[in-house]
C-alpha cells in the first residue's frame, strides 16, 4: 500500500482526515487554552501580591 | 485503616494533588491514542479491501459520544455532592467538566454528520439518538451559560447544578434511542448493534480510542479545576504561600 492510498483511505479520504483533523484541532486548541489559563492566573496573582507587599510597607 | 476522605475534598490538599495526576493521564492519554490509531489504521487491512473505509470515523465517533456522556453523568454526581455536602471543590469539578463535555458532545455531532454524508447521504437528520445528543450540547452551553451569568459565585453554583441534574434526563434518552431494530425494514444511522457483530480488531482499536478519550478528559479536567481553584481562592494565604514558595 502506498502513502498515497493510504491518505485516499478508498476515496473517503476526505471526510475520514476531516473528522480527526477536527478533533485534533479542538482537543490542541483546548489544551493551549487552559494553560493559557493557568499562566493568566498566575500572573494576575503575583501581581496582586507584590500590589499587597507594597501597600504594607 | 481509615482514610479521611473529607480531606482531599479540601482545595487546598486537591491542588497539589491534582498537579501531581495529570502527566499520568496525559501520558497514558497519548500512548493509547498512538497506538489505538495504529491499530485503527494498519491492523485491520483485511476487512479493508471490500469494504467502505469511512467506517474509521468510528475510533473517534464512538469515544467521543460515550464520553460527551459520562462526562455529564460525572458533572451531575459533583453538582449533586455540592447540592448536599455544600463542598466548594464539588462545584469547582462540576464547572471544570461542563467545557470538555460540551467539546467532546460537538466532537460526536460533527464527526457523526461527516459519517452520516458517507453512508446516509445527508448531513443532519432528526434521528432520536442525533436529536437528544443535540439537546445535551445545549444542556452543556445552558450549564455554562447559567453559571457565567450569575455574579454571586455560591448562587450561580447551586442554580447551574440544579439545571445539570435536571438535564440528565437527556443522558438515558440518548442510550436507549434507537428505533430501528432491523436495519433492512427502516433507514436510522443508529440501529441496535452487539459487539459480537463487531470484527475484533476494530473493536480493539475503539476500546483503546475509548480508554484514551478517558484519560485525556481526566487530565484535562484537572487541569483546568486546577484554574478554578486558583482564581476562586485567590486571596486566601495557602495560595499565596504556594506562590510565594514556587518563586
């Protein structure tokens, strides 16, 4: 079998590649969007804390 | 030996914890996926040669489908703990699963229409099982929705949990909504199957995407409770003193 059929998957290549591809772009997109979660937190943290710290001095 | 369970309910030891878990399930998420797909794609050769090869749509159709329900029966047993142990953490997970439940309830829409192009003809058809897994989509969205606009975070918890126990009548109605018994008497794209029908290999590769699926939503989910937690206890002194440690 060659890469070529292969990709053809009988001429459903299609619809067959579009199913996982949007699969993997969501599941990709949904792992960048919780870290980018998590850094956002973060930073808004550190921010409000070094805002605290200065207050108290 | 007794475990205290109340313990790891608390945010502050589930934190960690859950940082701790979720390169395990990302891990076994991968591995599995790698090689249901090999699986999936060069294991099951025979069967090719005559047959129709969108039927490979099934390694993800089928794991994403069951998931989009589990996930909301999951969602429900957390909104249900909050609604009676009154536990922050409860409604911390319920909110974390509704996102990948309402991701993995599109991902069986929009892989089942491509599927239904190929063998049906036809993108979108009132079929019971495709029209209740729509309204379990809307249940996810309603869910988030519904918490996003109430201000008051306690009230936005326990009436978004209320709606998510509600609408878990959908989940028994998308199991058992198959109306064509026989596939030569009625054309439905669900028709009542048994495993026993389904060539082994194929029923490998599924039961790995499955697993797979599984774990990617555990990992997933944790990480983003992970979020929650931070943001709603932001200004307690353990998440200061965890940041204040991490520097």
């Amino acid at each position: 079998m060659s890469v070529a059929e292969f990709f053809s998957m009988g001429g459903y290549g299609t619809f067959i590649w579009s199913s996982f591809g949007v699969t993997l772009v969501l599941i990709v997109g949904e792992i960048i969007a919780v870290r980018q979660q998590h850094r956002t937190i973060l930073q808004r943290l550190g921010r409000m804390m070094r805002l605290n710290a200065e207050v108290e001095k | 030996m007794s475990i205290n369970w109340f313990k790891y309910s608390a945010p502050t030891t589930f934190y960690p914890l859950a940082g701790k878990m979720v390169p395990w399930f990302a891990w076994l998420a991968g591995l599995c996926t790698l090689f249901g797909l090999y699986w999936g794609f060069f294991e099951t050769p025979s069967i090719l040669s005559d047959q129709k090869q969108y039927y490979r749509i099934i390694f993800i159709h089928v794991p994403a489908a069951w998931m989009s329900m589990w996930l909301y029966v999951v969602m429900v047993c957390w909104a249900l703990a909050g609604l009676i142990f009154n536990t922050r953490l409860s409604y911390m997970m319920a909110s974390a699963l509704a996102p990948t439940g309402a991701i993995m309830t599109f991902l069986a829409l929009v892989t089942g229409a491509i599927w239904g192009k190929t063998s049906w003809g036809t993108w979108w058809d009132w079929d019971p099982r495709m029209t209740s897994e729509l309204i379990l989509l809307f249940m996810y969205v309603g869910y988030m929705a519904l918490q996003s606009a109430i201000d008051d975070p306690r009230r936005a918890d326990r009436a978004s949990a209320l709606l998510a126990v509600v609408g878990l009548v959908c989940v028994p109605v998308i199991f058992w909504s198959v109306n064509c018994p026989d596939p030569n008497q009625c054309a439905a794209l669900h028709q009542r199957s048994s495993m026993a029908n389904v060539e082994k290999n194929i029923l490998t590769a599924m039961f790995t995407m499955t697993f797979a699926f599984w774990m990617y939503c555990f990992a997933i989910v944790l990480m983003r409770a992970r979020n929650i937690i931070l943001a709603r206890e932001s200004n307690t002194t353990w998440v200061a003193e965890m940041i204040e440690a991490e520097k």
